[in-house]
C-alpha cells in the first residue's frame, strides 16, 4: 500500500494506491481512492483518520483481490469443459453437446473478459440465435430447447468461475429462451398405422428388425436405449426388463456406451409373454450366427448387433426405417414416433399419468403432462363423457 499527499488550489487530499494482483499478460494492477480531509481537522486528525480509510480500503482490495486477475470467457469455458469431463460431472453425451455450442458462443463472448459479462450482453447473444438464416441447414433459428443448451453451458461457466472466485454472481439467471411461436404438434403414428406397420415387419423384415421394433412400439423406449439392452438385462421368470445404459456415437470416440438419460430413466419394466417369446426366437437366431463365426464373434451380450457382433451403429434403425417406408409407400415419421404413440395410447386409453411417466423414464410427471398434453385432454374429456352418461342413466356403473 502507497499514501501520496498531494496539495492542490482546493486544498490537500491523499492518494490511496493497493495493489490487486496481475492480468493475464502478466501486468501489475492497482486500485486507488482519493480522500480529502474537511478543513477544520487537526494534523494528527488527519493522520488517525487516514490510516483507518487506508486500512478498511486494503482490506477490501484484498478481499477481492481473487476475483481482480482477468480472464477471458473461453479459456475458462475450455478449462472447466476439460475439468468436468474428467471428474464427470458431464458424461460423454453432454460434453459432445456442449463443444457444439463453443463455436457460437466463442465467436460472439470468447474474447470477452468474464467479470465484464453482463446478463444484458448474454440475453442478446440468445436472441441472435432464434434469428432466420442461424441455422444454416433449415434456414431459420435455433429451437428453444436449442437456445437453452446454450444458455446451460454459460450458465455453468459462471457457476466455475464462482467457485474460482473470479465474479460473484451468475448473470445467467434471469437469461430466457425466445419462445417458438407456434409449435408444431408432434407428429406420430396411429393404432391404424402403427398396426399396418407391424404388419408389413411381419413379411418383409428380418428378425431382428422386428424385435427392434416391437421394443419401440410396445415399450416406448429411446433408441438409445433399445440399442443399449443387454441379454442380461431379462430376467424371463420374473417377466422384466431393466433400462441401465444407453448405445451412443460420437465422431471422436465411436460407438460408446453412455448412462441413461436422468436417474429416472434407469427403470425396470415388465414383458409380455408375446416379448418373451420373440426373445427366445431371435436369441437362438443369434446362437447360430455366432456359431457361423465362431472366434470370430464379437461377443458383448448385445441384443442388437452388426455383422460379426459389434454392437449396432445408432445411426443404422434411423435409416433402415427411412429405407423401409419409402419402399413400402408408408410416411416416414421417424423412431421416436413410436414412442409418442405408445404413450399417447396408453393416456387416452386410461392409464394414468404417474405410470406412464415412469415407463417412460421421465424425471418428472410434468414432463409427461407438457409433452403428451393432446392426449390428457382427450382422456379427461372421455371422463367426462363417462360420468355424464353414468349420471344422466345412458351408461352403466
């Protein structure tokens, strides 16, 4: 700490000067206050009252004099993506995720200094994104729930340079998503369709396929999640399935196996004897092929697996289906229909949302109700319709 006295036409006042600490260059930083007695103070007023004012400003210097050494936005984001992937707080999945938000979000606050971030500089970064012409393959915006990735991985920089001591605030948390301003239903397949499907599987496709199918249809499974299943995963006396893990791909690494998607989704689920039954057909198919191979066999209790026995490329059901309706004149709506149509049969068909909720493996049974609120309303009004017919005598109890 430096105390200059300086005389001036308006009298005396004192130069405070601490030193904070360095920047990233390397280059010393300072903080100083100027303090000027009131005119009718005594000299040794001044001295006592100086030396309290220097001492309460050093040590507020110091108290903050973690957060003063400057570093950019990306460097820390690099340095915590890095960090959070070794200790795990991110599993494999989030991490491909994030690093596809660096580019945008480097491009626009990477040169930026964090502590100089403002909630209004990150807010107008997320609207940029829902602008036209930011998603090059579509030609519009990112989607909300695109707009939101984003916002999380700002969000958990800052959380890192909290705990860094380098701000001490989140500016993140009032930052929001440009909402859609008409979603589109989602589209999936009917009873009708989805039965003329089965239909065509039965004739056309080889086992395999069916049994893939017949696990996204019947059970509502992620495709994650069907290409995950394990032999080891039945248990035929119990008539169970258990959802552990999930098959992914990433450019970097391959085909890996993750965790699945929350906590919830790690589930147990019953089998019908139908399923059990398909199991058994497609396990001897496959006991054969295996003998075919012999050592050449890459045995890793997969259920669905390539030639050989590697396990199947994510990628492989997506446009096996897209290949497969085209051929067959049926509409192309994509896996995951299959799971918004199991769901969506089982509500309006009675069965309530906590149940559902848990087959599907959602976190939350509000996820359930946002996503599938189509087929709540028509299962209350059915209801409805039931307890006024009971009570008007045009049904029974």
């Amino acid at each position: 700490m430096n105390i200059t006295e300086r005389k001036g036409k308006k009298g005396i006042s004192y130069n405070i000067r601490v030193f904070v600490g360095t920047d990233v260059d390397g280059k010393k930083k300072f903080k100083t206050i100027t303090w000027k007695p009131k005119e009718d103070m005594t000299k040794r007023q001044i001295e006592k009252e100086l030396q309290k004012i220097a001492v309460h400003f050093e040590e507020e210097c110091l108290k903050d004099g973690k957060t003063t050494k400057k570093i950019k936005f990306q460097t820390l984001a690099d340095e915590w993506l890095d960090l959070a992937l070794q200790t795990g707080e991110l599993n494999i999945s989030t991490f491909e995720r994030m690093k596809l938000c660096c580019e945008r979000i480097y491009n626009a606050i990477g040169n930026t200094y964090i502590d100089e971030l403002t909630y209004r500089a990150i807010q107008n970064f997320i609207v940029s994104l829902s602008k036209d012409g930011v998603n090059q393959r579509t030609g519009k915006g990112l989607s909300e729930k695109t707009q939101k990735h984003y916002i999380t991985f700002i969000s958990d920089v800052f959380n890192y340079a909290i705990k860094c001591e380098f701000v001490k605030e989140n500016p993140c948390k009032n930052v929001k998503a440009v909402r859609e301003k008409c979603k589109t239903s989602k589209d999936f397949y009917s009873i009708e369709e989805t039965r003329q499907f089965i239909e065509l599987l039965e004739k056309k496709a080889t086992l395999q396929y069916n049994l893939l199918f017949h696990m996204l249809i019947f059970y509502g499974l992620r495709r994650g999640e069907v290409l995950g299943l394990e032999w080891k995963d039945f248990d035929f006396s119990n008539k169970t399935m258990s959802i552990l893990r999930t098959s992914k791909y990433s450019k970097s690494i391959g085909i890996y196996t993750d965790s699945t998607k929350t906590e919830e989704s790690t589930r147990i689920l019953a089998i019908s004897d139908d399923t059990i039954s398909f199991l058994n057909r497609y396990k001897s198919e496959q006991d054969k092929m295996k003998a075919i191979y012999g050592n050449c066999w890459i045995d890793n209790d997969r259920l669905f697996v390539s030639e050989g026995g590697s396990p199947l490329h994510p990628n492989v059901p997506y446009n096996w289906l897209k290949r497969f309706c085209n051929s067959n004149g049926i509409t192309f709506k994509g896996l995951h229909s299959f799971r918004h149509a199991m769901a969506t049969t089982a509500i309006t068909n009675g069965a309530d949302i906590k149940t559902v909720s848990a087959v599907l493996g959602h976190s939350q049974t509000s996820t359930t109700l946002n996503i599938y609120s189509h087929a709540v309303k028509q299962a209350n009004a059915r209801a409805i319709n039931i307890v006024a017919d009971i009570i008007n005598g045009k049904g029974t109890n």
